[in-house]
C-alpha cells in the first residue's frame, strides 16, 4: 500500500520536471536565436558598409579621373563652389552627390601660432582678434587655456590626439576641423565649460594647414559681418541674393573697409585647396581633400 502510494505520489513531481526542463531549454533557445539574430543583424550591417566602402572607392577613383581631364580648375572648381552636382538612376536605385567649398573660406586657424612671425604680422593680430571677439561674445570661461592648448597642437609641443597622426600634424599644424573639434572636447571636460562648444567655429575659422589668404567671396555671412564689421542682417541679405553684387563693392557701399582687409583675402586669385563631400546610396558619405591638383585625406563615415 505505502509502494503504491509513493509511486502515485512521484508521477507528476516526474511530469512537473519534464515540463522544467522543457522550459528551461526553450527559454535558452530562445535566448540563443535572440543573440543570433543580433549577430546576423551584425553581419549584415558589416557587410553593407564593406560593399558600400567598395562603392565609395570605385566613386572616389572616377570623380578624380573627371577632376584630372579639367585643365581649367578654377572654373570647375568655381562651379562646384556654387552649384552641388547630383545623379540620379531611373527607379531610385543609385543617387549621388558631390559638394565641394574652399578649404580656405574663413580665416586660417594656425595664425595664432604666428605671433613670432614678423613676416606676416597682420595674420596673427588678424586671427588673435577674430579669437578673442569669439570667445568674449560666447562667454568663454577659460579663453586663456583654451587658446594654450590650441598653440600646443600648432606648434606641435603636445598632441591631444591620437599617435599615429602626431606625426603629419606636427609639421602641418591644425589641419582638420576633425582635429579642432578634438581639442574643443578636450578643453571642455578639463575645464567644465560647454559654451566652447556653442561656438560655431568652422562658420569664422578654416583648417588648412598652408592657407595665406581668404576666399572671402565664398565666407559665411557671420564671418563677413565680424571681419567687415557690417550688420549680420545686411550681409546675410546680400549673400542670399540670387544676382549679388562682389564682395569688394558690397562692403564698400555698406561702410566697410575693404582696403584695410585687402590683404588677407584671395580676391579673384584660385588658392587651389578644395574639401570635397559625397553623399550617396542609403546614407552613405565620404570626404576628401584636393589640393593643388592631388587628392589626400579620404575619409569614409558610413551612413550619417
């Protein structure tokens, strides 16, 4: 009788643990098909920004064998300046877009280094005062150690970016707004100041590492404004304007004194330095440089 009642008793304690472990394996290859298909959808990422960095050197390749057969470059590139060229196949299967500006259309960054330079004294005091109007307007906490830093990487005595780049940018100075943007980030943690990166710096300052002069004819209206000393309202009317008038006549009929600047700045002369950006496929884009004729500085950014 007690044979029988154990037996009664173990048969669903043997179904309840069947059904346990049945659980216990499915919750598991549930878990496993979840990570799995978060691998695959990994792999398919992978593999579509593989085929589309294919995609951006077989672009890359032929936009500069079209740049090659223009003996012309001021007037391509001039052209470029104003008006993006767009592709587009029939059906939206392939759509591509090509805008290039002037490396040099604000004032060149690595003129604060040049203080010690008596051959060119106005770019220092040129780029000195555009600098400190900047940081006062903005409120800059610590303008004094931003400012070190900034000489720091110009002058190539310390790097705040990464070491395998220390070399180039060491003879060339700030040559990127990608290397700017890095000490930004730097000096705002150090000193707890996030109004450094409210300042839109690249609308005022270039990063050319050998920029002279200004291609003021394609600068920003607040960069205009600062360096003229004209109302932001004016010159945001007169950059607009479908059939405006050269910057010269412009700044001269608004107060401005062009003659004082005249100096800085590329007037008709091609300067030859050119960024380059293609937008292209689901939201793909990559960046180069070209200057005086060669292509550097590719670089890839996936979709955006």
């Amino acid at each position: 009788m007690d044979k029988t009642q154990h037996i009664t008793l173990s048969s669903p304690l043997r179904r309840g643990f069947a059904l346990m472990i049945t659980l216990s394996v499915l919750s598991v290859v549930i878990a496993l098909t979840v990570v799995l298909l978060g691998y695959f959808s990994e792999v398919k990422k992978d593999s579509d920004t593989t085929k589309a960095l294919i995609q951006a050197d077989v672009f890359y390749a032929d936009i500069l064998s079209q740049f090659s057969k223009f003996k012309d470059k001021k007037a391509l590139f001039n052209h470029l300046y104003r008006f993006p060229v767009s592709l587009r196949a029939a059906k939206g299967r392939f759509s591509m877009m090509l805008k290039c500006e002037p490396l040099a259309k604000g004032m060149n960054i690595n003129w604060l280094g040049l203080e010690q330079d008596k051959a060119h004294p106005n770019l220092f005091l040129e780029a000195d005062a555009l600098f400190a109007n900047l940081v006062q307007l903005y409120g800059v906490e610590d303008a004094d150690r931003f400012r070190e830093m900034l000489l720091e990487e110009i002058g190539g005595k310390k790097k705040f970016v990464k070491k395998e780049q220390s070399r180039l940018r060491q003879k060339n100075g700030i040559i990127s707004y990608k290397q700017f943007s890095e000490i930004v980030s730097r000096y705002q943690l150090e000193v707890d100041d996030p109004k450094v990166s409210a300042i839109p710096w690249e609308r005022y300052f270039s990063f050319s590492g050998k920029a002279q002069k200004i291609d003021a004819e394609y600068s920003s209206p607040e960069f205009i404004s600062l360096l003229f000393d004209i109302d932001l309202t004016s010159v945001r009317e007169w950059h607009n304007a479908l059939d405006k008038s050269a910057l010269s006549t412009f700044v001269i009929e608004n107060g401005g004194n062009y003659e004082e600047k005249k100096s800085l700045l590329a007037g008709g002369a091609f300067l030859g330095e050119s960024l380059c950006a293609v937008n292209y496929g689901a939201g793909y884009r990559f960046t180069f440089k070209y200057i005086e004729g060669e292509a550097k500085y590719f670089e890839f950014y996936g979709k955006h």
